[in-house]
C-alpha cells in the first residue's frame, strides 16, 4: 500500500488505499519514499500521522494548518475526528484579515 505527503512540512500522510493495523505503508513525500508502520486500520484517503503530534500542535497537510490534536498521536495513527479540532469554518474562532 501506498500514501502520499505533498510538502516537507507535512506531518501526515493520506493512504493511496484500505490498510490493516500492522500494516508497512510507503509514503512519497518530496520525492523520497519511507516505510512507515501503521497503528490503525487506515481506509483509502484518511490520513496518518508521520510523526508525534502532541497536544495542541498543529496538523499539517498539504503544507497548510488543517487542524489541533486534541490528544497525542503517534507516528503510523489514524488522524481524524477523534483526535483532531478543525480550525477553518468556525464561526467561534477569530478570522486572519
């Protein structure tokens, strides 16, 4: 199985397809290919983490801020509703100008 990260600043990556926990992912980013071991069952564009992701730190995708882990994941965990905040479309946050 394969995913995919687009800039170097990425700290997860989205699978290319269905994958079991346990399973080894290779992840193309910026040209260079890494092995990385899931924790999770991760289905077909979902996204993992590539690194620690501590609390409050940024989720990275595309080279843009999606997000704030709302708990700690660790490297090849499923990274989705659960453990992360969604920082666009809310009306309670302030807006850059």
């Amino acid at each position: 199985m394969r995913a995919i990260a687009i800039t170097e600043k990425d700290n997860v990556a989205t699978a290319l397809g269905d994958t079991k926990g346990g399973e080894v992912v290779v992840v193309h980013q910026c040209d260079v290919n890494r092995k990385i071991k899931v924790r999770d069952p991760i289905a077909f564009g979902h996204k993992f983490a590539l690194q620690r992701i501590n609390v409050g730190q940024n989720i990275i995708k595309y080279g843009e801020v999606i997000g704030k882990a709302t708990a700690t994941i660790e490297p090849g965990e499923h990274v989705h509703i659960h453990n992360v905040e969604s920082q666009r479309g809310r009306g309670d946050l302030p807006t850059k100008e």
